[in-house]
C-alpha cells in the first residue's frame, strides 16, 4: 500500500509540474497575441467575435468599437463575412489586399482554426496595406 501511495504521489507531481509549465505557455501565448501591434480577431462559426486583442480594441468602423460577443456582420461589410465564412467551412486561408474599411487600407488575412478547433472558427488579421 506504501509503494502504491508513493507512486501516487510521484503522479501527481509529475502532472502538477506539466500543469504548471502549460499554464504559463498560456499565459505567455495570451500576453503575445495582446501585444501584437495589428489587430487581431477570433469568429466563431456562427460568425461571433470571441476574441480581439488590444490593437483590434482600438478599431472602430463605421463609429462602432469592436465588442466580443458581437456579430462579425456588425462591423465588417457581406465581402469580408462571406470570406470568413469560407475559410472556416473549407479549411483554407484566404487574404485581401489594400482593402479599404472606413476609409483606411488594410491587408486582410484570414485563416482558419486548426487541430481540434478546426472547423469551428477563424482568425482575421489587419495590417496596414
């Protein structure tokens, strides 16, 4: 029983220790996507924002700040939405170039989610054209 208990300890350190070290790969993912100096934003399938980072918070369209929870179809025009639409049912990448959004130009890349996401969403990038 002592042998078994003693195994059981080494597990459980084992797996606290590989917790500890995922934890902080996702924190430090997260902190990297946030200071990505060009906007960032995360569609589900159902077309709903779920993530934008800082610069994508300072993005405005048509007056209207970008806000997680909303529709994509709130802030970017059928083109660009159709596009997402795309990239998410077929699993392929596609990218616009000096497309203009409230009269800035921008290279838009979208790309679809992967591993156990795919299918399930995408990520619209903005960059300066």
């Amino acid at each position: 029983m002592k042998r078994i208990n003693e195994n059981l300890e080494s597990i459980v350190k084992e797996r606290t220790a590989t917790l500890k070290i995922q934890n902080r790969a996702l924190e430090l993912s997260r902190a990297i996507l946030e200071d990505i100096p060009w906007p960032v934003i995360g569609i589900s399938n159902e077309m709903i924002i779920v993530l934008i980072n800082i610069s994508a918070q300072s993005l405005s369209f048509d007056n209207k700040k970008i806000e997680v929870g909303k529709r994509i179809s709130n802030y970017f025009p059928s083109e660009i939405v159709d596009r997402i639409n795309f990239v998410i049912t077929n699993n392929r990448a596609d990218e616009l170039w000096a497309y203009k959004l409230s009269e800035i130009l921008f290279n838009v890349a979208i790309a679809p989610s992967s591993g156990s996401f795919r299918g399930k969403g995408a990520v619209m990038t903005l960059t300066p054209a």
